[in-house]
C-alpha cells in the first residue's frame, strides 16, 4: 500500500510539474527582463493566478534556476546556473555568443566564413571560437547547457537541416544541428538568420512583447521573419517569409531563375536600387558620380538631389505595396525594418507616406529595428535559452 501511495504521489508531482511548464517558462521570460521584489507583482506582470504562479515558481526552485537573495520575498534567474551560445553565420563573417541563464552577454568573438564557409569547416570555427569564448570569461565547458545557430536560406527548424542557401559554398540539406551536437555534445537549435533576427525583436528589441508583427530584413536580399498570435512562423516547407520572390506593381513579371533574386528584392534590394539609381542617371543624361550604394543613394534623397529622390520614391512605392499587402494577409499592424537598407531612415519616412494613403484598414506602422546587426546574435542566444530549458524538462506550449 505504501509503494502504490508512493506511485501516486510521484505520479500527481510529475502532472503538477507538466502542467506548470507553460507558467514557468513565462516567470523566466519575465525575469530576464527584471527582478521583481514580490509574488503579487511577478504575477500581475506574467498575467498568472496567484496558485498557478506558486507551482511554477515550485518548480524553478527546485530546478535551481530561481533563487531569492537573502532569502527575502524578491525573486531573480540564477544567472550562473549555466551559459548558453548564440551564433550568426553570414556569406562573410560569423559571431559567437556567449551568455549566462539571464542573457547577458558575457563575451563576443567573430571570424571570417570567405574562405571557410564549408560545413565542417564552419563547425570547426564555431569550435575555436567557444574555446576561446569559454577562456575569456572563465567559464568551465561543463556549464554549457545549449547553442543555437542561424544561418541564411532555408533552414528546416524542426530536423535541424540547413537545406539551401546561396551565401555559404557547399550547403544544401546539411544536418547541421547533428553536426553541433557532435562537435559540442549539448542540445542545439538551428534556424533561419531572418528569423532570428525576428526572435531577438520580439524578446529585446523594437517589437518586445508584440504577437503580431513581421520583422522585414532588406539588404542585398530581402526576407520576413513572422510573428503571429505570439508564435514564429514557418509554413509547410519551411519558407514562410521569403517575400523576396513576391510580385507587386514596379517590379519583374517574370518568374525568377533559381537561384536568381526574386522579383521585389531585384527591385528594392541593394544591387535593385542601384540598378535603378544607375538606370534614372542614364536616362537623365546625367553621369552617375561615385559608386553608391542604396543607403548612400537614399540620403542624397533626403539632401534634395533630384535623381536620387527618383529612385527613393520608386523604391519606397514598392515598398509599401509589399508591406501593405503582406498586412493585409497576416493583419499585423506592425513592421520592423532591419538590413543594410532597411534600417535607411529616408527609405522607412518615405515608405510609411505612401502607406499612410491606405485608410482601409488601419496603415501598418513601420519602425526600424533597434537591435541593428545584433538582432540575429540575440535572437540566437534567446533560442539557445529556449533549448536549454527544455532540455531541463521545461517546454512553452
């Protein structure tokens, strides 16, 4: 009778446990962002009833992951519980993070991916560079509880397989969650770089706390990374938000080549805006001066000359055609524009002008992203985070 009392009651902790997942994962959200001096506030923040938040707050304790200093009625993340590693791969350069339970950022190391941009080449880099990460801040190896890795193009989230991308030389369906996980031997995610970049909007940037919006990367490609009702989007095939190959008044008719830019970004992305620039000064006659690139050309925009207005009106009037159609379909109010020549601030007043023309329904709000080139390596960390968690047995459904 006493061993099945004692299933019992195992039983009933471990159904308390799952049930308080949800709740404990939300404590620790918020109190990444702040400590909080009281049960009472922590739960008007997490919106979690009193009972609820008590569970939660049970089974962080007993994980080790809470802890109230002096044992007063304030509670904080034990940030030393352990570390976590974010990483950005780019078609040039890569940076690593490292970061303790809370998120902070305890120390940063780059390298260049031009002539190693291999698979294992790169894992081989991301394994120099969490060595010297790791000796720079002093920390043992053992704390490592999880890393999270972006990189452009398709990137299957779920198995981890990094299927296409036209950045990185000699990656197309690589398991490179796989791959980490043997080089490092601790729980890896794997995401796409726009995405990422959306992640670390939500969690500590421009769109913290915002379920629905669409972080909008415009660079020499352009890519969404979407937010809906609180969750990232992926699609059926992993390519939700490749608006690059989206077609709109302005832009190409015909269907791309693979491997070719699609039609909005050969538009609007930086070498589209330079052909354009490029294409209005032959027109004009008119020599085109220095090599500019989109940025440059939007600020002699903003300084009155002539030619360059041309080409920011042409690209803020695609622009927003794009962004109000994308609304349209998702119902999110808000953009956050980041990349090289999304974050141009001529390029987002002139856009949001001509949106503010659509009074039916409520114009988009367009904002650029203040996390700039950071986004992606803290959208990273945060995954990493997320890992970690579950990894300790704690999932948000």
């Amino acid at each position: 009778m006493a061993n099945k009392r004692s299933t019992t009651s195992t039983r009933g902790t471990r159904q308390r446990h799952a049930l308080a997942q949800p709740d404990a994962c939300e404590v620790l959200q918020q109190l990444r962002e702040q400590d909080f001096n009281s049960q009472s506030e922590l739960a008007r923040q997490c919106g979690i009833p009193a009972a609820r938040l008590a569970a939660a707050l049970s089974l962080l304790a007993k994980k080790g992951l809470v802890e109230r200093p002096g044992g007063h009625g304030s509670f904080r993340i034990k940030a030393s519980y352990g570390h976590v590693l974010g990483v950005d791969i780019g078609g040039s350069n890569m940076r690593i993070a490292l970061a303790d339970m809370k998120g902070t950022v305890l120390s940063k190391w780059s390298t260049s991916t031009k002539r190693t941009s291999s698979p294992g080449m790169v894992v081989e880099q991301i394994r120099t560079g969490v060595t010297k990460l790791l000796e720079q801040a002093s920390v043992p190896r053992r704390s490592l509880l999880a890393i999270a890795a972006g990189a452009p193009g398709i990137t299957d989230a779920d198995s981890g397989v990094v299927v296409a991308t036209s950045y990185l030389r000699g990656w197309r369906n690589v398991p490179f969650r796989s791959l980490l996980e043997s080089a490092l031997h601790i729980p890896a995610a794997v995401e796409n770089d726009v995405r990422l970049a959306a992640i670390g909007e939500h969690s500590a940037g421009a769109a913290r706390g915002v379920r629905n919006f669409v972080f909008l990367a415009i660079g020499t490609g352009i890519a969404a990374g979407i937010f809906a009702n609180g969750k990232l989007v992926h699609g059926a095939d992993s390519t939700a938000g490749e608006v690059g190959y989206m077609h709109v008044p302005g832009t190409p008719e015909e269907v791309a080549k693979r491997g070719a830019p699609g039609s909005l970004e050969s538009t609007i992305g930086g070498e589209g805006v330079r052909q354009q620039w490029l294409r209005v000064c032959r027109e004009a006659r008119v020599p085109p001066g220095r090599d500019l690139n989109a940025t440059e050309i939007f600020e002699h925009a903003r300084a009155g000359e002539v030619h360059a207005m041309t080409v920011l009106d042409q690209s803020a009037r695609v622009l927003a055609y794009a962004v109000y159609n994308i609304s349209l379909v998702l119902n999110s109010a808000l953009f956050v524009l980041g990349g090289g020549v999304g974050m141009s601030a001529p390029l987002r007043d002139a856009t949001q002008c001509f949106l503010d023309q659509y009074n039916e329904p409520v114009p988009p709000k367009l904002i650029v992203s203040s996390l700039g080139p950071d986004a992606q390596l803290i959208g990273a960390i945060r995954l990493a985070l997320h890992t970690a968690e579950a990894r300790l047995g704690l999932k948000l459904q």
